[in-house]
C-alpha cells in the first residue's frame, strides 16, 4: 500500500485534467475550435501532444514487461516510424491540410469515392475502440497493484475523468493537457531508469555488462522467418504502421490541421517523432535494468508474478514517498493523454463521416452538439471494453495490442499509398483489392487463432497444411499489399480519366518543380 502523499498526488493529477476541461471549456464554440484548437496551437505544443498521444500507458508498462521477459525486439516497429517519416511528412502534411476539412477518410472518398471513406473510418474506429480498452485496463490494473483499489472501480473513475475533460475542453484542452502529461511521462521514467542503473553495487557498468551477457539489448533473431517473431517481421510491420499512424490515423491528421500553418505542421511531427523514439527506447532499457536488478541484488519477486506486472511491483516496492506518487501519477497520465485524444477523433469522424452527409443542412451548433454525445457514448464504450478484459482476463496484452493492429487495420495503408503513388487507380480496382484482402484476412483469422469451446481451444477452420502460419503480426502486412497491387492491376480493366494531381504525390512534385 502506498502513503497518503502520493494519494494525494494520484488525486490531484486526476483532478487537473478534469480542471484543465474546465479550463477550456467557455471556447468551445463551434466544431473547429472543439475539434482542431481554431488551427491556432502552437507547433512545439502539438509536438508534445502527439508524442504523449504514442506513449500510453501500453509503453510505460508493457515495453518494461516485454524487455524484462525477453529483449528489445518490439523495439523495432518504432524504430521505422523516422525512416518512414523523413522519406514521406513533407507530402502528407500539406495534402491533408489544404484537401480535408476534418477527418482523414474525407481524402479517401476524394480519392476512392464514399465506400473508401465508410470502410476506412470503420476500420480506425474497431481498431482504436480495442486499443482504448486496453490502455484502460492496464493502467488500471497497475494502479490496482500501486492502490489496493478495486480495477473496475479504477476504470470507471479514471473514464469519467476523462470523458468530462474531453467532453469540456475540446482538442484544445486535450494538447495542453497532453504537454503537462508529456513532461510527467518523460520525468517518471527518468526517475525510474535512474534508479535501476545507480541501485546496483557496481552501477551503469555492472548493469550494462549483466545485460549484454545475458543478451538482452538485442533486437533479433534475425532469422529470414516470417512464422516467427524476428526482426524481419517487426521492421516489415514498422514500415506499414508508421504510414498508417502519421498518413491516414485520424489521431495524428487532427493534429497537423491545429498546428498554425504547414511549416508549424511538419515541426510538430518531427518533434512527435524524435520524442517518442528515445522514450520507447528508455521504457525497452527499464525492462532491462529491471532484469539485471532482481538478478543481481537478490531481491525476490513473489511468486508467479508476471512480466508485465514487475514495473508495477518495483515502483510499489523500491521508490521513496512523493517519487512513488509521482510515478504512479505519470502511469495515469500517459493513459490519459492517449484516451483523449482517441474520443476527441472519434467524435470527430463520427461528425464529419456520417452526421454531416446525413444532416447536409444541419448548424455547426447541432453539429458540436452531436460531437459531444459521441464523446460520452465512445468512452462509456471503451469502459465497457476494459471491463470486459477484467472479467476475461489479460494475459499478454502487449501482443494483443499488436495483433489487434494487424487485424484491424484492414488495408488502410494500401489504400492510402495506392491513391497517393497511383493516378490511374480507380475506385473499381480498389474495391476489388478491399474484396480480396477481406477474404484473405478471413482466412488467415479463422486457420490461425483458436478459441476455447469449452473442450480446450481449437481452430474454427482447420485446413491442416493449409493454414494460416506465418506470425500474426504479418497480416496486416499482408492485407495493405494486397490492396496496394491487387488495387493497382484490377484499375487496368476498368477505363477511367486520371486522378487529379493534387491529390497524388505528382501534384506535389509538380508544385516543387514550380517553385524551384
């Protein structure tokens, strides 16, 4: 059990971002103030915030447990986020802000026409619902394990803090709050890394040395496998998710359309990028020295604990008064700054997607109105998610989280990078490789993930020799190059005029070749 002090401090940082709602709320006025900040905010600001958007409480827990077990691998997927940045920021920025009013798919349904757009903002909302219940169930179980408080009764309180600040206070609310829970993310886990190199007798060296013998800043195998989970698979993985996070996750494209003009746009995602990288890598070297401190002070775990929950037991166990309450604060934060924002976006699509083509002549009052019962009913809903965790139970989270993504993602990044690269693709083309992907994901589900019946778990569809092995991460994969080059070919067979070129990436060439 922990003091009153850092009670205190856990409850005071709940309450300051209901306040910070508060705060906010008497400029909430209109849709573009609710949901993009009135395109004011300022770059180093909307930096912070999508960098405190990637880092949930998923990165301060579970890349400790994932180190702590194994080594850095998951590392990997991030570690593509800035080749892919670098290579592809500097078209995708100015294309969503001078094409889309507020939600990324509107881009797809210029592109593709309105069955893109539909399938798209579906496919986002299914995968950020199930990422949404999963950051609320671990922070609330590690909270549970700080506390001593029941985890629903932490899932419930923690989701009307976080509704009442969405609901109130708007994109602005949310990215001034995601700065100050940034800097106590960033702060929590220097503290902690700090104290697991300086704890050990012998120190920064002696824990490096323990670590490199027992090869746990690593980042393989490096086997050309793809049924296992090696190198190959997370970089192939990385590539695809940092297109789909910085080029079509309505998270992120909200973001660039607050920023106060292109420049100040391509600033924030740099900075977003360059934060989150190094505290990916800090979370991964926790888990390590976590490791290497049990190792080597002797100090016993209970029995049966599991990775993911040694972080959790190390903070509970080892840090001082006021840090400890800091710490915990810092987990609540880092699930915070990352649910907000999910509901902010999903009200936000869930406006212009659907309410708007249905209510052409509706106010921009009934509108916002709209926006905020979607807020309400997204979280309600993402509460009833993370309760359903407690009652299933949670068992390798990290690796849902993942595999969830690859499920979900349904070949977003497919259809973006084939409208983008591609002015002879056509609507016809890629509804046939949508079609196709759909099959495939079928498939690949129903051959590879078993499911208890009472009698042990079992396939739903065995096919024997011909199922689905290759590790799941692959199938997101899979399914955007599927829709890229099945999209791609099947456009062939069908005569229509070129694509605009302002909304492909030869638009932009063309414009660059202009200014020179």
């Amino acid at each position: 059990m922990i003091h009153w002090i850092d009670y205190t401090i856990v409850a005071l940082s709940v309450v300051l971002a209901v306040g910070m709602g508060v705060f906010f709320a008497h400029k909430q006025k209109d849709t573009s103030q609710y949901f993009s900040g009135g395109g004011k905010v300022p770059a180093w600001a909307v930096g912070m915030s999508i960098f405190a958007t990637l880092i949930s409480s998923v990165t301060f827990l579970a890349y400790p447990g994932a180190a702590y077990g194994g080594n850095w691998i998951l590392l990997v997927q991030g570690l593509m986020v800035p080749v892919v940045l670098l290579a592809m920021i500097g078209v995708i920025v100015p294309l969503f802000r001078h094409i889309i009013k507020l939600s990324t798919y509107e881009y797809f349904e210029r592109r593709f026409g309105f069955f893109a757009r539909i399938y798209s903002s579906v496919a986002f909302s299914l995968g950020h619902f199930s990422k949404m219940g999963t950051v609320f169930f671990l922070v609330a179980l590690a909270l549970n394990q700080f506390m001593g408080i029941d985890v629903s009764t932490i899932i419930v309180v923690l989701g009307v803090a976080i509704i009442l600040l969405t609901l109130l206070g708007g994109m602005e609310a949310i990215i001034w709050m995601d700065v100050v829970q940034g800097f106590m993310l960033i702060g929590g886990g220097l503290i902690c890394l700090c104290m697991l190199l300086f704890l050990p007798e012998g120190g920064p060296a002696q824990v490096l040395d323990v670590a490199f013998a027992n090869n746990k800043i690593d980042v393989g195998p490096y086997d050309w496998d793809l049924c296992e989970l090696t190198f190959l698979v997370m970089a192939l993985n990385g590539i695809f998710y940092a297109v789909q996070k910085y080029g079509t996750d309505q998270t992120i494209v909200q973001r660039y359309l607050a920023a106060k003009d292109d420049k100040s746009a391509k600033k924030a995602a740099y900075i977003g990028v360059l934060l989150s990288v190094p505290i990916w890598t800090m979370f991964m070297f926790i888990g390590t020295g976590l490791f290497v401190f049990y190792q080597v002070t002797g100090n016993p775990l209970p029995d049966g604990i599991k990775a993911d929950e040694v972080f959790p037991y190390f903070i509970s166990t080892q840090l001082p008064v006021g840090v400890k309450g800091l710490i915990i604060s810092a987990v609540a934060a880092a699930a915070i700054s990352s649910l907000d924002s999910d509901m902010n976006c999903l009200s936000a699509i869930c406006v212009q997607d659907y309410y708007v083509r249905f209510k052409p002549n509706s106010t921009d009052k009934q509108r916002l109105r709209f926006g905020r019962w979607i807020v309400v009913l997204s979280g309600i809903a993402s509460v009833g998610i993370a309760l359903l965790y407690v009652s299933w139970g949670g068992e390798g989270v990290l690796g849902a989280v993942f595999g969830l993504y690859a499920i979900f993602s349904a070949g977003i990044v497919g259809i973006f990078l084939l409208g983008l690269f591609s002015r002879r693709a056509n609507k016809q083309g890629l509804y046939i490789g949508i079609a196709v992907a759909v099959i495939y994901t079928a498939y690949a589900v129903l051959t590879s993930s078993k499911f208890d019946f009472g009698n042990g778990k079992e396939l739903l569809l065995d096919l024997g020799d011909w199922n689905f092995t290759h590790h799941k991460y692959m199938l997101g994969v899979y399914s955007h190059l599927i829709v890229l080059v099945v999209g791609y070919v099947a456009s062939f067979f069908f005569k229509t005029p070129l694509a605009d070129k302002e909304l492909t990436i030869w638009g932009y060439i063309e414009s660059k070749k202009h200014k020179a």
